[in-house]
C-alpha cells in the first residue's frame, strides 16, 4: 500500500498517511471487504486509490483528466540516471493511467485484480494501460536514441 501511494502522490509523507487510512478503515469498517467478491489485496488497493485520489484533490495535483490523453512530451535526460528519468516519466502520466502502470507492472497485480481495485471493467483497465505504455514510449523517446534500447 505504502509504494503504491507514493508513487501516486510523489509523497513519503502523504504516503505514509494514506497507508495509515487503509489500514484503520480496514479495521474500523471490517464488514466493508467481503471475501466473495475479491480477494483483500484488491479491495484495500480500491481503498488506498480513493484516499490518494482525495489527498491529490486537497493538494490540487488532481484534475478532471482526459484518460485518453496520448500525445506527453519528452523527458529532458540530460546528466540523470535512467531510473530517475524513467520514475519521472511514470509521475508525469495521467493519473488513471499511472494508477494502472503502477499496478499491473510495480505492485504485480493481474488486470482483474486492478479492474476491482479501480472499480472499473477489464477492458477499461487494459486500455489505461496501453495508453499510458504510448505515453511512456513517447516521454522516453530521447533515451531510446541516446542509448540505443528499445521499448
């Protein structure tokens, strides 16, 4: 929950508090999660994208976005390590996107599970995700040409 949250936010702090929201709201509400329609991990990550939704809100870093946004501009790389430039590149995704990339390829969870965290069907989470892997391929541009790797 931790790492999900501040990759969302950028935040260790607000991180932090988030993690702490989940787990009381866990605790406090327990008849909330219900083993017959998903497994916890899913729900307490629906959990957790709510509150980093709402903190990101508050912290006006969260507008009504266009999820079909394709068109990011490049990353500037010079004199930065790759792994900065690349969380970069994933911070600066739309959030409904980033929110998927994060799932499915950081915290390692199947569409299904992040189509019940997020609250939206398969097929919507399997086009977030293609969006944003676009996206990323169009940030990244300037590392493919200066190091010769393909995404």
């Amino acid at each position: 929950m931790y790492r999900f949250a501040w990759r969302m936010t950028g935040s260790a702090s607000a991180a932090e508090d988030i993690t702490q929201e989940v787990f009381l709201s866990l605790l406090s509400q327990r008849d909330r999660f219900d083993p017959s329609r998903g497994e916890l991990g899913s729900f307490l990550i629906g959990v957790a994208r709510n509150v980093a939704r709402k903190w990101l809100r508050g912290e006006s870093r969260w507008s009504e976005i266009d999820d079909d946004q394709l068109s990011m501009e490049p990353v500037e790389i010079a004199d930065r390590e790759i792994s900065e430039i690349v969380g970069a590149a994933v911070a600066s995704l739309p959030p409904l996107q980033r929110e998927v990339l994060l799932l499915a390829h950081y915290e390692g969870f199947s569409l299904e599970e992040i189509a019940r965290g997020v609250n939206v069907e398969v097929g919507a989470v399997k086009a977030r995700l293609f969006r944003a892997r676009q996206n990323l391929k169009r940030i990244l541009a300037p590392l493919q040409v200066s190091h010769g790797s393909t995404f």
